[in-house]
C-alpha cells in the first residue's frame, strides 16, 4: 500500500479511536439521541462547509444514498451510545474491530462475492473472535453485558454501509458520496431522534468538547479520509484501518478513564484481526 493511503489509514482510525472515549464522556451530560443527533449535523455542516464539489446525481441512487446513511451513521451512531452506557469505550472500540468481518460475509451472501474455501474459515473464525470480545471478567468469572449487542448492532451496520457505498464512491467523487450522505444521514437523525433527544446544549465543562471532536473530527475528518481511502483501495482492503481502531481505544480508554481491558478479550480482538487480515491476503 502506498505511504499517502497509510497516512489516510492511520489518521483515521486514530480518530475514530478516540470516538468512544469522546462518546462516553458525553454521557455525562447529553443522552444516546443528543449524541447521535448533534454528530451527525457538526459533521454535516463541517463537510458541506469544505466539499464545494458540485455533482448531478442520478434520481434512482438518491435510495441508495438514504440506505448509507441509515446504516453508516444514523444507526450506528446511536446503537454505540446505547451500548456505552453499559460497557467501556475500550470494549465498544474493540467490537467496532470485528467490522471487517461483517464487510466479508455481507458481501459474500448478499453481493455474491466469489472467495476460496479457507477465506471462508477465516470468516467463522473472525465470529468466534466475536464472542470472545462481548465477554468480560477474569477465566474464572466471565460475564455478558447486553450493551455489546448494540454495540454488534452497530458493527453489522457498518458493514452493510460499506458495500453499499462502493459502488456509488466508483460512479461519483468520494466526497460528493459524503457530502450526500451527511445531508441525507442528518435528515434522518431529525426524524429518527428528534423525539427522543433532550435537546440539551452541551457544556463546556463536560460535552462541548467532546462532541466538537466527534463532529468535526470522527464524523467530518475521518469521514472524508476514509472515503478517499476507500475511493482508493476498495471496500475489503480499507476495512483494514478498523485493524488499528481497537488499539486506539484501548489506549484512550485507559489512559483518560483506567478502563481495564480482559485477557478473553485481547485474545478475541487478536482472532478476528488475525482471520480479517489472512482474508484480506488470501
């Protein structure tokens, strides 16, 4: 891979590492809909602000355009801060990076892609990885939160966006792609939150920061990174950036909150990146 697409690569799963941290000090003050809601219209209205491309697109993707950012924002955004009143940032980045593992099996039962008969070991591997990852406490004491799921939810849901998402990324300029999306993605969040939301204006003591780096930096940035990133390499081998997102959270979450991260869990995280990378070369 070239050093430009590294860079792309190692810029944006550092952001969207440090999303979780961002996302559970957030809570303190703004609930699930808030975070969901505010991120998403930060982010909208930074990509509008600096994508001034203009594009015709043609009315039968404008669906397709809706169906993204559905799956790639709307829903995931919101599943995660559901899943992080319950869990650590630590543990929701780690599920995050069983993302390249739904991309595969999404895109081979319903994208018929063609792949060989030990990829396809690499992908149930990569579910075995998986729930390692949702379980938590020592050997003898291992336990299940109910906020992995959601935060599972979230994971398939990315996975169903990026293969969506490729075939308009070749057709149009990647950041036309986006720029589309956020509009659409913050239409949806005003439907879809709009009711649920406190509407609370963050502080800056406790939300206003935070929620300036998810919406400009995890939802506009990384956004636009990743979807050059994407524009470049394909839907299968940029999925490789979420190899480096568990390591970020990791990081963050012990650093800023002293979140412990279990032995069952590294050795889950340390499954599925082995199985998505050996896909990834197979």
């Amino acid at each position: 891979m070239q050093i430009k697409n590294l860079f792309l690569a190692l810029v944006t799963s550092s952001i969207w590492g440090s999303s979780f941290l961002m996302i559970k000090y957030s809570l303190d003050e703004l609930n699930p809909s808030d975070i969901a809601l505010y991120r998403i219209l930060i982010g909208a209205l930074f990509v509008n602000i600096f994508v001034r491309t203009k594009e015709k697109i043609d009315k039968a993707d404008h669906i397709k355009f809706v169906i993204v950012s559905f799956f790639w924002m709307a829903l995931p955004f919101y599943m995660f801060g559901i899943a992080e009143q319950t869990i650590t940032s630590s543990l929701a980045g780690l599920i995050n990076g069983s993302t390249p593992i739904f991309v595969a099996f999404i895109a081979v039962v319903f994208y018929r892609l063609r792949i060989t008969n030990l990829q396809i070991i690499y992908i149930f591997s990569g579910f075995i990885g998986v729930g390692l990852i949702t379980l938590s406490g020592g050997i003898n004491e291992l336990s299940f939160n109910i906020g992995s799921i959601f935060a599972l939810i979230a994971s398939i849901s990315y996975g169903i966006a990026v293969n969506i998402v490729e075939p308009l990324i070749k057709k149009y300029e990647s950041y036309i792609v986006l720029k589309i999306v956020m509009r659409y993605a913050s239409l949806l969040s005003l439907i879809l939150y709009g009711f649920t939301a406190s509407f609370k204006l963050p502080t800056l003591q406790i939300s206003l920061i935070p929620m300036l780096i998810l919406g400009i930096g995890g939802t506009g940035i990384a956004f636009l990174t990743y979807y050059k990133l994407l524009d470049n390499v394909g839907r299968i081998s940029s999925s490789f950036i979420v190899y480096m997102i568990p390591i970020f959270s990791i990081f963050f979450g012990y650093q800023f909150l002293n979140e412990i991260t279990y032995a069952i869990q590294f050795v889950g995280i340390g499954v599925i990146l082995t199985s998505a990378f050996l896909y990834s070369r197979t």
